[in-house]
C-alpha cells in the first residue's frame, strides 16, 4: 500500500518538473519572436526613409536640400523656390548645397593686414582676398602680408612678388664711382644753363652797343632797336611821340604795359573831348610807372610787338634827328640801317610809304619839341 502512495507521489513531481519546462521553452521562444519582429521592423523603416542625392532625411521623412546661395527656412523644405531664402548679397554666401538655416558671413580683406579685394563676395562664393600692391606673403597658410622690402643700395636682382619678397644686390664700387661722377657732371651742366639762362634775362632788358659816337643798338630778345643815346630822357619828346599814335593806339600800348583800366579812364576824363591831352596824359602815366631807364628801347621794342611797325619807324626818325640836331658832332641816322624782325611786310611798306613825310615834317617836330622844353 505504502508501495502505492510512493509511486504517484514521484509521478506528481515528475508532471511538475514538465510543466515547469515547458513554461521555460515557451518563454524563450516568445522572446526570440519579439526581437525577430521588431528586426524586421527595423529594416523596413530603414528602407522607407532611403533619400536622393539632393534630399536629406529627418524625422523619417525626406527633405529638399537648398542650392548655393540659399538656406532653408522652415524645418524641412519640401519646395526649394518656396522653402529657400538667398544669401544677402555682400555681406553673406553659401557655397554648396545644404540643409542650413543660416547663411556664411563674407570675409572682410583688412587692409591694414596688407590685403586687397580680388574678387567681391557673392552669395554663392566668399570674398578672394590677395596681397596688396608692394605686399608679399611666403606661407602656405597667410594670416597677414608683409610690405615689400625696399631695397638700400638700390640694385634689385629680384623684384617683390605676391608670394616673395624683394632679392636685393650690392652695387660695385665702380659704379658707384660712375654714378658719382655723372651727378657731378649734372650738377656742373644745371649750373652753366642757371648761369646762362640768368644772363639771358639779364640782357633782356637794354643793352647798349657803343661801336659809333651817337648810334649805339639796343639788343632786345628778339630784334635790335637803334638807340641815339643810352637811356634817354624822354619827358620833353612826349606830345611828339604821341602825335605820330591814335587815341587807340596809345591806350592799346600802355594796356600792353599794365596800366590799369582806373588809371585810363581817369586820364580821359580829366580832358574831355582833347583827344592830345588824352593820349600826353596816358604816355606820362606809363612813363612815369617805367622809368627813364630804358624806357626808349622798351617804347620801340613794343610798338613793333604790336604790329606798329610804321608808328614806330616814325617816331625813331623825329626822335634821332630832334635829338642829333642838339649835339654837337650827332651824325644823321639811317632809317633802313635797322629794321624789326618782327615787323610785318605790311608795316614795312607803311614805313617805305611814309619815311619821305616823316622827313618833311622833321622841321615843324624840332621847333615843337624845342617850344615844349
């Protein structure tokens, strides 16, 4: 009996190790079908988000990448000419495509570093900066150019380039002798043309060529003026010099000379309607500002300046025989042994046609000018 009961107790426990087995397979099995699913799973998702080339995923969704130039503005672009907003031109670039919100800032060239603008920012390319002029820069990797080295002897063997700088030379004592010696000559040669171009202004004015008692020349700039004695006094010969000139004539000479327009007007208004007081006081106005020294050579010289030619030949003649006939030994002057060379054909033969009047009328001059002194 006892036999009995010992048999169906081993057969219970043996049922309950079973079950307990069977729960425990069950159990292993469940858990390696849950991770096999969610595996599967996994790799579907994988699947479903596999974007193009100019699309980038996010959130399991694929999103439009925006061009150079442009950055999104919402969080993920679906159209790019609605989704896009461009770079602000000078001042920001974007220079690929991407999936940024904000754009780059340009680079700024500092000058102050030695650099200089090559090419302007645009919104898909930033600022190209390079070496300035006479700036140089040898690294690979340039933060800041360097000035030019300047070169104290003077001798170059290689000129300063954006990427190196200048290679300078010594010179050879020979050719610094040489150098020398040209700046010598130079400073030398200026000295002569100073000298010479002093000399120059100096004889401008009245130089006076004794070769005949009575009949020196005076040699301007440009022609020679006979001359009866140096520096005449012309006061007394006045009214006769302007009787041979026009109202005109006069006020076109002492213009010529710097008289002011004041000083004319008040010497027409002071003898109104006397047409020889007018042209007496305009000559003494001049005469007075020149100065007799001089003053006979600078009267002639400008009239024939002026294309007076056959005025002045005139007054030369009376003033040369007014004068000689007053000295003792004067010899009587030639009126062509002198002529302007800047006299006019046309003032040559005024003087041809008038020289026989002028002599006619020599007398009635001296008795005039003598009445006058």
């Amino acid at each position: 009996m006892e036999t009995v009961r010992d048999g169906g107790s081993m057969a219970r426990r043996l049922l309950a190790l079973l079950l307990v087995a069977l729960l425990i397979i069950e159990t292993e099995c469940k858990n390696d079908t849950e991770a096999l699913i969610t595996s599967s799973r996994r790799i579907i998702s994988r699947r479903e988000v596999n974007c193009k080339e100019d699309e980038y995923s996010s959130d399991n969704q694929c999103c439009k990448k925006c061009r150079s130039g442009f950055v999104k503005n919402v969080s993920c672009p679906t159209d790019v000419t609605k989704h896009c907003a461009p770079c602000q031109k000078g001042k920001e670039f974007m220079n690929h495509p991407n999936d940024l919100d904000k754009c780059l800032r340009c680079k700024l060239c500092d000058s102050n570093f030695g650099w200089e603008v090559v090419k302007n920012c645009t919104p898909e390319e930033d600022t190209q900066c390079d070496c300035a002029k006479n700036h140089f820069c040898n690294h690979t990797r340039c933060d800041a150019c360097s000035p030019c080295t300047i070169c104290g002897s003077g001798v170059i063997e290689k000129q300063c380039t954006r990427d190196s700088d200048t290679v300078c030379g010594m010179k050879d004592p020979a050719t610094l002798w040489w150098i020398a010696l040209v700046a010598l000559v130079a400073l030398v040669l200026l000295a002569i043309a100073g000298a010479i171009v002093w000399y120059k202004k100096k004889q401008k004015h009245l130089t006076i060529n004794t070769g005949l008692p009575g009949n020196g020349v005076y040699k301007g700039e440009h022609e020679n003026v006979p001359l009866i004695v140096e520096d005449v006094d012309l006061s007394s010969h006045i009214p006769g010099i302007v009787a041979e000139m026009t109202l005109t004539e006069v006020k076109k000479f002492v213009r010529h000379h710097h008289v002011s327009e004041p000083a004319i007007d008040q010497s027409i208004q002071d003898f109104p309607g006397d047409t020889s007081e007018q042209k007496i006081r305009l000559f003494r106005v001049w005469y007075q500002s020149h100065g007799m020294k001089g003053a006979y050579g600078t009267l002639i010289r400008s009239l024939r300046e002026l294309k007076m030619c056959a005025v002045a030949d005139k007054i030369e003649q009376k003033l040369k025989a007014a004068i000689s006939s007053s000295q003792e030994g004067g010899q009587s002057y030639n009126p062509d042994s002198e002529q302007s060379k800047t006299c006019t054909q046309e003032g040559r033969n005024s003087y041809n046609e008038s020289a026989e009047l002028s002599k006619a009328s020599t007398a009635s001059l001296e008795e005039t000018l003598h009445r006058v002194t």
